[in-house]
C-alpha cells in the first residue's frame, strides 16, 4: 500500500515499505489488543454457543421392483403397457419425486406433530408456518448420482436427531405408498369402464355375427381372409392399446410431456394405417373381422385390469434404508477451531486496515494544515 503526499513546494512524497511498518510498529499495541479481544470474545461465543448434532440415513430403491414395479415418478401400470415410455419417464427423476415428497408441507407438519418441534424449536406462538421455517432449515436432502437419496437432519439432541430421520424415512414409504394407491385406483376405475365397455361391445359382435350365420348358415372364411381380420385385428388392439397409456400419460405427467407426443404420433400413424386397409365388403368377413378386433382388445385390456386392482391394494416399501441413522457420537457445529482461527485472521486484516486508514487520515489533515499555514503566509506578506 503506498501512501502518497505532497509538500509545500508540490514534489510528492511517497511512503514506502519501511515507512508502512514503522507505521504498523507505533501501533502495534492497538493491533494486539485489537486482535486478542475480538478472538477471546469468539472462543467464548463459541463456546456459549448450543451443540448441534447430524444424523443421516441412506435410502436406496429396490434393486428388484417385481411384476408390479415401484412406486416413483409414474405408475408400475405404465411400466408394464408402455416400457419404452416408462424407461424415459423414469431416467428424468425417480428419485427427485422422493425429495418433493420429503420436501413437502405434509411431511413436515408429520414432523413437528411427531416430535413436538413447537417446544423443540421454542416456537411460543404454536406457529405452524414458523415450525416448518425452522425445521427445513434443519433439514438436508440430495440425490446422488446413483439415485440414492440421502436425509440429513440436525438437532441439538443427538438421539432425537437419530429418531427424526429414521421418521422421515418411514413418512416417504408412507406417502409414496398413498400416492401409489391414489393412482393405481384412477387407472383401476379408468380399465374397468373400458374392460365394460368393451364387453359390450364383444358382445354385440358375437351377437351379430350368431345372427348372420343362423339367417345365412355357416360362412367358410378363405384364409386370406382371416389373415386380413387378424392383421386388423391386431392394429386395432395396438391403436386401443395407445389410447390407453395416453390416457394414463395424460393423468401421470400432462400433455407436454415428450413421451405423450411421440406416443400420440404413434397413435396417429395407427389410425392412417387403419384408413389405408382395403374395405372388404363382404359382411360375413367384416363381422368376423369385429368379433376379432374386440377380443383382441380384451386381451389387452384384461391383464391390465387386474394388475390395477392389485397396485390398488399393494403395501409396499418404494425405498429401503441402506444406512438407518444413528445418535451421532459429535457434534456437527459450532466448529470452534475454525471459528477462533477465521476471527483471528480477520481481525488482523481488519485492525492493520484501520491503523493503515487513520494514517491516511492524519496524513491528508498535515496537508491540508500546511496548506493553510501557507495561504496565511501569503496574506500577511501582502500586507
């Protein structure tokens, strides 16, 4: 740092290296105090300060999800009917769905309402806003690259720590498990009216075709022919068989969503193969060909069905805890060597910055009064 004047008769001054340690020299005594004051007064905060201690736990998804699949960021139901959709869905962020949920309000009123965290956290008014502030702040979540998710939670009692993350471990499972069931019903009520539907519509068919038979007698089908209704058939079960994941797309992650478009695409190009198809104008094969189109959608539709009505009912565990929390056996802060150690070096800097700035200081007012003594002798020799 160089310290510039000017004399009287304007050559500058300038103070060096040497001049700035003399400086420092005739106030060594303020630096010392200084210094030795402010890093007392930290050791002692330091020590006033309340001990805080982390327990953690580590979560993991099963490494077999079974017939059904999880629970996580879409329905095991698209899983089975759309794999391709659900690979995609699924590498956005299974596990991101798990940190909403412990992220969330009702995870956290199940907190405060478990541990009492009105009184833990000295909240006098019981305000619920305030306990959520207060415990969030308390409260570390990640993801790590392996899709494990890690729950951190500090607290001044270690063994009331080690039970909190443990909780919260169990409210993921028990939230994740509900909005499981939630979804598995809508897709459950959604299959059914379509299975209904489509019993009907089987039906119908069966029925007209009966009918056609007893007024006509039986009708030999040429095996072209059956080959052309089973090919329809089977493009009529694939164009149902979109309709329905795009349905459950549309109730799972919206109309925006990637997958959906290109699953609507697909759907799309299903229906101009369909309208290209030769119509074959004879009735017995276009009834024979609809008794066809209906049981194959069934086909489709019935596995379907019932895997949803066993998701509805399912209890099972979406995450399972890797590392269970334990007390922690130290504390996590205050670090007291680091808050002694970074007090001592800032008071240093700060107290050396502020001999430097008062030398400054008394440097400019020697100026400024030699400049005055100056003006005043002019104006004397003028008289």
């Amino acid at each position: 740092m160089n310290i510039n004047t000017q004399s009287g008769d304007d050559s500058e001054k300038k103070i060096t290296g040497v001049d700035l340690l003399m400086i420092l020299l005739k106030w060594k005594n303020f630096i010392i105090y200084f210094v030795l004051i402010t890093t007392i007064l930290a050791a002692i905060t330091s020590f006033i300060l309340p001990k805080w201690y982390k327990s953690y736990s580590t979560l993991i998804p099963p490494k077999s999800q079974g017939l059904l699949g999880g629970l996580g960021s879409i329905s095991s139901l698209i899983k089975e009917i759309a794999p391709g959709a659900a690979g995609k869905l699924s590498s956005q962020a299974n596990s991101y769905n798990f940190l909403a949920i412990l992220n969330s309000r009702k995870a956290s009123e199940m907190m405060i309402n478990k541990f009492n965290l009105f009184e833990v956290y000295n909240i006098k008014d019981n305000s619920i806003e305030k306990t959520i502030e207060e415990f969030q702040k308390n409260l570390n979540i990640e993801v790590t690259e392996h899709g494990s998710v890690v729950i951190d939670i500090y607290d001044r009692d270690p063994n009331r720590a080690a039970e909190m993350v443990n909780y919260m471990c169990i409210i993921l499972n028990e939230i994740s498990i509900e909005i499981g069931k939630n979804e598995a019903r809508s897709n459950r009520e959604f299959l059914e009216k379509r299975v209904g539907e489509n019993r009907i519509q089987l039906s119908h068919a069966e029925e007209k075709l009966k009918e056609f038979q007893q007024e006509n007698g039986l009708i030999n089908i040429t095996d072209d022919a059956k080959s052309t209704a089973t090919s329809v058939s089977g493009l009529f079960a694939s164009k149902v068989k979109a309709e329905i994941e795009l349905a459950i797309l549309e109730k799972t992650v919206g109309i925006n969503n990637l997958t959906y478009r290109q699953l609507e695409l697909e759907k799309k190009e299903l229906e101009n193969k369909l309208t290209t198809l030769p119509q074959i104008g004879m009735e017995s094969f276009r009834l024979y060909r609809d008794v066809l189109v209906q049981q194959k959608i069934m086909e489709i539709l019935i596995p379907f069905y019932e895997q949803a009505k066993i998701e509805e009912h399912k209890d099972v565990p979406v995450m399972l805890v890797l590392d269970k929390a334990v007390p922690a056996e130290k504390k996590s802060y205050p670090k007291r060597m680091l808050i002694v150690v970074s007090t001592f070096l800032s008071s240093l800097f700060i107290s050396i910055f502020i001999v430097l700035l008062i030398a400054r200081f008394r440097i400019f007012k020697s100026k400024k009064q030699q400049e005055y003594i100056k003006l005043i002798s002019t104006l004397d020799k003028g008289k």
